[in-house]
C-alpha cells in the first residue's frame, strides 16, 4: 500500500525524491496510518482544489484495504 501511496504521489509533484510514505503499525483495531511526505512547494498539488486530491488518495486507500479486512487512513505531512 505504501507503493501505491507514493506512485500517485510521484505522479502529481515536481519534486519526486522528496516523496515518501511511512507506516504506523497497526493498533489493536487493525487500523493502519500512513504518512505521506512531500516538498513543501508540491504540498498543495497533492492536497488539490478544496482537498479533492488527497480526498481521492484516501478513497483508493480505503478501497484497497477494505478487501483485506483492516482499515486505513492517509495524513499528508
């Protein structure tokens, strides 16, 4: 998951060595955490009109790891 983080990332930003995404280990619920880092001068490019970018992010996320049974959020630092 965290390669399909930082692929659509890498996609939106001028800047591509400067993505990264880490993971928090899973809680006791199953939920996992990732972070994703950018440049600060590609952070509204990944965050988008209106946060509609990083909406969209999340949602595959979302969608990813709702068919392996755990949950996931994206927090964009």
């Amino acid at each position: 998951m965290e390669e399909l983080i930082a692929t659509i990332a890498r996609g939106l930003v001028d800047d591509k060595e400067a993505v990264s995404v880490t993971a928090d280990p899973a809680d006791e619920e199953g939920n996992v955490v990732y972070h994703l880092h950018v440049g600060a001068e590609d952070m509204g490019r990944v965050i988008g009109k209106q946060g509609r970018i990083a909406k969209a992010i999340r949602t595959i996320v979302r969608a990813g790891t709702n068919k392996s049974g755990g949950r996931a959020t994206v927090e964009i630092d």
